[in-house]
C-alpha cells in the first residue's frame, strides 16, 4: 500500500504521529510537507495530495489541518478524489464502505493522536462495498 500525506501548521504535530504510525505498519509514506510547525497554507498541501490520488500514484491520501475542512474542501476539488473528514472511526469505516473515499482528512486540533489513529484504521481496514454504493458514488462525478 501507497500513502500520500499532508498538511498545513495545524496538523504538523499529528500528521507525524501518523506518517510514524503508518511506516510502523510497513505502508509506503510519501510527506509533501509541511515540514515544521511554521505557519503554512493548507491548499497547496491539499492539492499535492488530491492530484497524486487521482493520478493514481497512490492508493490513499491522508491530509491534515487544524479542523480538517479546509483539506478536505480543497482536495474534494479534484475529480477523482473523495476525500472525507472523519473525526470518529465510524465515521471513518462509512466513509470507505459506502462513498469509496480515497482521501482521509483529519484535524489537527480537534482529534487527539489515539482517536486518529483509531480512525485511520478504520478507514484503511474497510474496504468499498460497491453494489448500490458504487451507483451513487458515479453519479457523484460531474
């Protein structure tokens, strides 16, 4: 498995808990950055992030900022990418079963290092149910 992550400031501190936590797992990490806690803007992180899922060049895309939406609103810019902000595993699980998204976004100030990694496994152990599901998720696509 191939990860691209990302984030701005406000997800430094935990996207590096989560960059470590993957590696752990022997998943392939690739970081766009940033790469201190200086203040940085989110969306040319998130694009980074979107434009490889969608390219293709990696399975999954985890992008972080201080909430969360601001990556997310960015990334679901692109085609092809359906990225979701989860902030429970549930959440997490539903958004890979039912909406096959390939971008998890998370917040940096808002869920704490063992939430996220609760809901990065949920998202990366769920798998897309497809069936009636992928009817709607294509009809997402403009």
């Amino acid at each position: 498995m191939r990860i691209v992550i990302g984030s701005d400031h406000g997800g430094y501190e935990l996207k590096k808990v989560v960059a470590a936590a993957l590696r752990d797992r022997a998943i392939e990490v690739e970081d766009v950055g940033c790469h201190t806690s200086d203040p940085a803007d989110y969306p040319g992180f998130a694009h980074a992030v979107a434009e490889a899922v969608a390219a293709g060049r990696f399975d999954f895309g985890v992008l972080l900022c201080g909430t969360g939406l601001g990556v997310c609103i960015t990334a679901n810019r692109h085609r092809g990418v359906r990225a979701a902000l989860c902030s429970e595993p549930y959440s997490a699980r539903m958004a890979r079963a039912h909406n096959d998204a390939n971008v998890l976004c998370l917040g940096g100030r808002v869920v704490g290092p063992g939430l996220a990694l609760d809901v990065l496994e949920a998202f990366l152990s769920t798998s897309f149910e497809g069936g009636r599901h992928a009817r709607r998720v294509a009809a997402v696509e403009p």
